[in-house]
C-alpha cells in the first residue's frame, strides 16, 4: 500500500473534501461508496488488510455489543449476524467460503464498520504510559460519540538528538480517505510529530488528544 499521486481527500460520494490544507498524503486505500469507513473503521480497515495478506483470518477480530465478536475465519466457514432487539445476535448458515478473497474481506468488514467504532478500538488496545516507548501501529484513541482515533504510521529516531518523530494518519466523518495529517504546531508543510510534543496533550488537526490517548494493540 502507497500513496495515491491524485494528492486529494476524496469523501465516500466521490466529492472532493472541502479543506484539503490539512493533509500531507492520502493512502491509496478504498472508502467504499458508503458513509461508513470513518475514523477507526479505517484503523480496523489496516489491521484486517494486514492480517488477510498474512492469511491470518482467525486475528481480524473485533468485538461487538454483547457477546459476539466479528470473525473473519468463523465468517468464512458460513457464520452471519443478526440484530434481534436490542442485542447482536451470531448464527450459523450454510454459506461456507472456500475460497477467501478481498471482496469477503471488505463485505465482512462493512459489518464492523456498523456496529464497531472508538470503543472497540479502545477496548483491543491499552495504554502507553510513556509517549517515548511509542511505535509504528500503536494508536490514538478518544472513545465516545463523537470520539476520534489516529494511527501512528511511521517513526524515526533523530540519531544527534534522540528525538523520536512519528507520522499520523486518519479517517474521519464523514467517511473519506485515509491521509497522512500535518503537524498544525509546525509552519512548514510538515508532516512530522515528536513524542516531545506530547505533554498533556497532542494537537492534531481536527481533533486534541489527551496523553492517555496514546495504546498499543493487546
């Protein structure tokens, strides 16, 4: 996965976001055509592609309400869900997949994008307490309605300084590409955060974390 040369955040309906100032790069990474892969669905989105192209599908995993967790290795042996009241209900059918493709993939993955969000992110992750110990693939993570999650894609060690640098990327609402974000405490044209930058709290555009926003997949 790259980046697209067409350097522009398209939304879900094909229109072009309105502020395109606060983007580095955007992911060549599909949206879909619908309001759904927002901001930690585009998370869940990396994490699932990164497990399919290991063909670990028993790892994209992600809880919903109540007991039922989404699987993609028991969804390709024919296990559907169902709403039922006020509860996610799982059900066996006989809709087995031999064959494991992307498109299984990503119609699996629209049902996580419906009943998944900040808290699942939340609950599969836990906190870092130290921001210098941070890597690529840990996550900044705000639960709620509306909360909000980032990724951290890349980090680099200034080897002078010690200084630890990191890129974020992010989806957001209403569902969009995933682009790399700019540091909005920098003037230049820059991409890059340092964990120095993380005291209390971590300024981003669109959205200010609070240092224990910061985790790391269990």
């Amino acid at each position: 996965m790259g980046f697209r040369k067409d350097n522009t955040v398209y939304l879900y309906n094909h229109e072009p976001k309105q502020d395109q100032s606060s983007h580095y790069a955007v992911l060549d990474l599909s949206t879909g055509n619908e309001d759904l892969q927002q901001c930690a669905d585009a998370i869940m989105r990396l994490r699932a592609e990164y497990f399919f192209s290991q063909k670990a599908y028993r790892k994209i995993d992600y809880p919903a309400s109540g007991a039922v967790h989404f699987n993609f290795e028991r969804y390709i042996k024919g296990e559907r869900y169902r709403v039922s009241g006020q509860k996610m209900i799982a059900f066996q059918t006989a809709d087995t997949l031999a064959i494991q493709t992307h498109d299984q993939l990503l119609k699996f993955l629209r049902q996580v994008f419906i009943y998944c969000g900040t808290y699942t992110v939340e609950e599969q992750t836990y906190s870092i307490k130290k921001p210098e110990d941070l890597q690529p693939g840990d996550v900044f993570v705000k639960a709620g309605y509306p909360g909000h999650a980032m990724i951290v894609m890349d980090v680099a060690v200034n080897k002078s300084s010690g200084d630890k640098i990191f890129l974020l990327a992010q989806g957001f609402m209403p569902a969009q590409d995933m682009h790399i974000v700019k540091n909005p405490l920098h003037t230049t044209n820059d991409p890059w955060y340092s964990v120095t930058e993380i005291s209390e709290q971590l300024f981003t555009p669109g959205y200010t974390f609070n240092k224990a926003a910061l985790r790391r997949w269990k």
